[in-house]
C-alpha cells in the first residue's frame, strides 16, 4: 500500500508542476480540461495522501 500511495503521489506531483508550468502558478488556476477543476484540487489530493503515508509509517 505506501508503494501504491507514493506512485499516486508522484503522479499528482507532477500533474501540479506540469499545470503551474503551462498556465503559471496562480491560485485560482482553473483547469478546464477536466472538468473545470481547480489546481487545489489536485495540491488537496497531494495532502491527503501525504496524510495517509505518514499515517502508515507510523503502525
């Protein structure tokens, strides 16, 4: 399962940098190819599974 959540993290990771590159980094970045979600979408996705990973570390 951490393997599982740090590939997702990764993934996530660089779908946040890959956005910020092509529109910049502002926060109210709406990403309209999915849709119409917002880049805190995916930074809140990144957290949550941060969350999970040092939860499993700690067991």
């Amino acid at each position: 399962m951490q393997k599982t959540i740090e590939r997702r993290m990764k993934r996530i990771a660089d779908k946040i940098k890959e956005l910020k590159e092509r529109h910049g980094d502002n926060p109210g970045l709406t990403h309209t190819y999915h849709g119409g979600w917002r880049l805190g979408y995916w930074e809140g996705k990144l957290s949550v599974l941060e969350e999970l990973l040092d939860e499993k570390e700690d067991e």
